[in-house]
C-alpha cells in the first residue's frame, strides 16, 4: 500500500467490520473446550493444500486498520 491511497468512509467501515468480526471468531475459537461439544466455530483446514496458494501472505488486519488510522489522522 502506498501512502497516497485514500480510504473512503465505506472502506474504512468494511475493514472494521471484518476485523472486528475476525477477533470475535479468534476468541470463539480459544474458548472451544477440545474433545468438547463441537461449537459454532470451526476451524477450516484443507486436506489437500492448493498448489496455487504457496505464496498466499495474509494480511495483517491489526495493521491495515492501524496504518489506516495513522492515514486519516494525517489527512
């Protein structure tokens, strides 16, 4: 990302929303108890990883939200 993109209102909520959405999941997923009653989270993992995704980076929302942030206080 360059420092010269600008994030409309919509895009700012929509990164919040997935965030926030996101830590809900994290959390819901370390409270699971193992060998528990299965939760309504549940962790995907593909059985057979998909060659095309070897240089998939995720991205670090913490950090999307905190440099976009920094850019609006900026402006």
């Amino acid at each position: 990302m360059t420092s010269s993109e600008i994030f409309t209102p919509a895009h700012e909520e929509n990164v919040r929303f997935i965030y926030e959405a996101w830590q809900g999941v994290e959390r819901d997923l370390r409270g699971q108890v193992p060998g528990g009653e299965r939760g309504l989270v549940e962790e995907y993992v593909e059985k057979v990883p998909n060659p095309s995704l070897k240089t998939f980076k995720p991205i670090d929302l913490s950090d999307l939200k905190r440099r976009s942030t920094q850019d609006a206080k900026k402006s």
